[in-house]
C-alpha cells in the first residue's frame, strides 16, 4: 500500500475517523439476531497455518469452489505470483478457482460448498478500487457499500462456506494513515463476518481455537 504525504494524512485522517467508528457500528448491526448454519470463519496472522487448516475443512466435499478474492499475479510481481502459485498447487484438482473481486455477488449464485481466501486481501483490492489511497470523492461510502452487501451475501448463504481473513489487531499500530485504514475496515468486516458465522476458529502458530 502506498505511502502519503503528512498533509494527504491528516486530510484523510480527519475524514475517516467518525467513518470508521460509524462504519464499525454499521457492521456490526447485522449480528443482531443472526444465525449462523455453515458459515465458517478462520482467522490467524500471517504464517499461521489458516488457509492449510481452512483447505482441510473442505476436503470431504465432492465440489468446492474455491474464491480467490485478492488481486491475480503479475510479471512484475514475482514473489507475490509465487506465493499464488503456491496456493493453487494445495487445491485438489477436482476444485474450482473463481478469482473475482465481486465476493457478495459470486456468494449468491455459487450452489456448492465455497472457501473464500481471504478476506484481507480481497478488502486490499477494493479500497484499491474505490480509491481510498488516492482519496478519491466519495471512496468511504463505496467501500461501505461494497463491506455492507458482502456481509449480507455472507449472511443469506445456505451452502457451507469457509472464509479465511487475516487477524491484524495484535501487533504493532501501522506507520502509515493507509496501514491504519485498512487494519481499521478489516477490523470491523471481520466482526461483522464473525457476528453472522456458525462458528469462528483462531490460529496461532497451527494451533486452533474455537471462540
């Protein structure tokens, strides 16, 4: 993510303060009343054994769609294609791949089992899309539109469904306005994701918890 100048910063700190306390609440209020049925969410930090431990929850299911929400690979990319390809040699054959920006709307006429991996990078492309880090007009009310409509997707699904999304409230406070921004929106759309689920599980260093 981009870097900002001190000015671009405060600007942007001022504008999405109340945003993302607002934001939180709006989340948020879909737990309400909430019933979660096969709705599985797994976060975990980096390197934590998430997405191997998610992978293990669908290998009993016939079809799996696989969501890949987070930006494709690209030349000028190595490492990042490399970590891909990574991901793509675990899935088992039979599985199919859906690389899409567009979660709510794939949630919503997908008819198989699905894991969504993962929430973190999928959010990392939509405030690209909006244009949080070039603090376009109007990008907070577009990325709360697009979190809304996701956590009602989530929350209407009735196929068994196992998100991914990364836990990035326990380390250090980012350095940058953008960092803080997106460890902020994750924050809030991993609640309201965690509010609507089944069942959410933690994992630390392999180990899983159950919350």
């Amino acid at each position: 993510m981009p870097t900002m100048t001190n000015d671009s910063g405060r600007r942007l700190a001022d504008a999405v303060a109340a945003r993302l306390e607002a934001g939180a609440a709006m989340l948020r209020r879909f737990g309400r009343g909430g019933h979660g049925n096969g709705r599985v969410l797994i976060l975990g930090g980096v390197r934590s054994g998430k997405s191997r431990y998610a992978e293990q929850l669908m290998v009993g299911y016939n079809h799996v769609v696989y969501i890949a929400g987070g930006l494709p690979p690209t030349d000028d990319d190595p490492e990042w294609a490399a970590r891909v390809a990574a991901h793509r040699a675990r899935r088992p054959p039979h599985w199919r791949t859906v690389e899409t920006s567009d979660l709510a709307g794939t949630l919503r006429c997908t008819t198989t089992p699905m894991l969504v991996d993962c929430l973190g990078t999928w959010l990392s492309r939509v405030l690209d899309e909006v244009g949080a880090w070039q603090q376009e007009q109007g990008w907070q009310q577009r990325v709360d539109e697009r979190l809304r409509d996701f956590v009602d997707a989530w929350r209407t699904t009735t196929v068994p469904i196992v998100a991914v999304s990364n836990e990035v409230g326990s380390g250090v406070v980012p350095a940058t306005v953008s960092g803080r921004i997106f460890r902020d929106v994750l924050g809030a759309l991993n609640t309201a994701v965690a509010a609507e689920s089944h069942s959410v599980r933690l994992v630390v260093a392999g180990r899983v918890l159950r919350l």
